[in-house]
C-alpha cells in the first residue's frame, strides 16, 4: 500500500503496467486477485522479457561514460 516519498509515483506506474491495484483497506483482496490473475502473471512474463537480453550494467556504464565525455570536450 503506498504511504509515502517515492511509494504512490510508484504504485502509479505499477497500475499502468497493468501489474497492480491500489484501494485503501481492500489491499488483501486486490492481491489475492492480482496473484491468482493468469492475465497479470502474463503481463509480468511479458515485461520480464523486456529485460532479457540487455545488460543493465554495462548500459549504465556507458551512459555515464558519455556523460563524463561530453562534458570533458
């Protein structure tokens, strides 16, 4: 459930994923839902994919490495 700082952005961004549900007290209901969704578990399988052949490392060295550059030159 989010309460605070980061945590409603967050669950924003989870909702239009369509990986989650956010409601006050009815937040064991809507998980129970949102763990027993074949349709959820799919949608998740589907955005873990989108991970698959990156390498988040190496990526985000190289993007601070050409920051570095540009602001060198």
């Amino acid at each position: 459930m989010p309460m605070a700082f980061d945590q409603p952005d967050n669950a924003a961004r989870l909702v239009r994923l369509g990986v989650a549900r956010f409601s006050g007290g009815r937040v064991a209901r809507h998980l129970a839902a949102l763990l027993g969704s074949n349709e959820v578990a799919q949608r998740c399988a589907d955005l873990a994919r989108r991970f698959d052949n990156g390498d988040p490392l190496r990526a985000t060295c190289d993007l601070i490495e050409a920051c570095g550059r540009s602001r060198a030159g």
